[in-house]
C-alpha cells in the first residue's frame, strides 16, 4: 500500500513538475513576444524620428541655399553647418541602440541644462502652435461695419431718404454703430 502510495505521489509530483515547466515555457514565450513587439515599436519610432530630423536637416539646408541666393553669405553658411549636424543626428538615432540613445540624452541634460529647457521650451511654443491652429479657423468671423450710404444727388435725395429711414426702423439713433463695431 505504501508502495501505491508513493507511486501516486510520485505521478502526482511528475504532474506538477511537467505543469510548471508548461507555465514557464508560456510565460517565457509570452515575453518573448512582448520584447520583440517593443522592439518593433522602438525601432519604429527611430526610424520616424530620424526620418523627421533629416526633413528639419533638409529644410534648413534650403533656407541656407536660399539665403547664399540672398548674399547673406554668413547665414547661409551658419545654416549648412546646422543642416549637417542634424544629418548627423538623425544617423545616430538610426544606428544607436535605445538604452544608449536615454542614457546619451540624460547626460546631455546633466552637462547642458539651459539648452534642455531651451529646447524644451521651443517644443513646447511649437505644439502649442500647432495645437492652437485648428482653433483659429473656427473663431467667429470679424463683424463688419455697415456701408456708409452713397452720395445722392438733389432729385434722388427724398426717395433714399424713405428707403434708408425704412431700413433703419423708426429710431435711427439705435442703428448708431461705434469704432469698434458694437452698437451704441
């Protein structure tokens, strides 16, 4: 009986042991998964942030060629070199892994903490540029004032008169309209 017993234990034991290594195979599959998705996804967001950043290069590149057409000479030059270092960057955001591109931007905060908040602030004007845009195209259009009537000459005069004073409503004073539009 003992020997059933153990048996038993022993199945019972070779069971749960089979069953955890399922749980941890899934588990470790499960990350496995997770990682290669954040993966994707960081090396996404590179790639979209490089792409952007060789743009930006490529605008200020015009606005230097631009400004050689000008003859401002100095501008244009300042302007190329920027556009270069911003190709530079965004090679470097291609080629870096991710844990050395945060560790690069913390120690470049921890050596220039003026040009973090600068560059902070200048995003932070941008995207409230861009975020306040869609607002001005719904504002409430701009009232405008009244045409003054015309000249009329003398045979005209009684008959605009009539058509203005029955425009206006039997008190011309409240069709009065001031500098700014609003009515007095």
């Amino acid at each position: 009986m003992n020997d059933k017993k153990q048996t038993a234990a022993s199945s019972l034991e070779t069971s749960a042991v089979a069953k955890v290594h399922d749980v941890a195979e899934q588990a470790r599959s499960a990350a496995t998964e997770r990682a290669d998705f954040l993966r994707e996804q960081t090396d996404s967001v590179k790639a979209k942030t490089a792409e952007r950043v060789r743009k930006l290069g490529h605008a200020v590149r015009k606005i230097g060629e631009h400004m050689r057409i000008e003859e401002q000479v100095y501008i244009a030059e300042q302007a190329t070199e920027a556009s270069q270092r911003l190709d530079s960057v965004a090679t470097y955001i291609d080629d870096a892994e991710l844990g050395t591109l945060i560790r690069d931007a913390e120690d470049l905060a921890r050596r220039n903490p003026v040009w973090v908040l600068g560059g902070t602030f200048l995003a932070g004007l941008a995207a409230g540029r861009i975020l306040k845009a869609p607002s001005e195209q719904h504002a409430e259009p701009v009232r405008r004032q009244p045409a003054l009537p015309e000249r009329t000459t003398s045979a005209e005069a009684p008959r605009n008169r009539q058509s203005s004073s029955t425009a206006r409503g039997a008190n011309p004073a409240a069709n009065v309209v001031r500098d700014d539009g609003a009515p007095r």
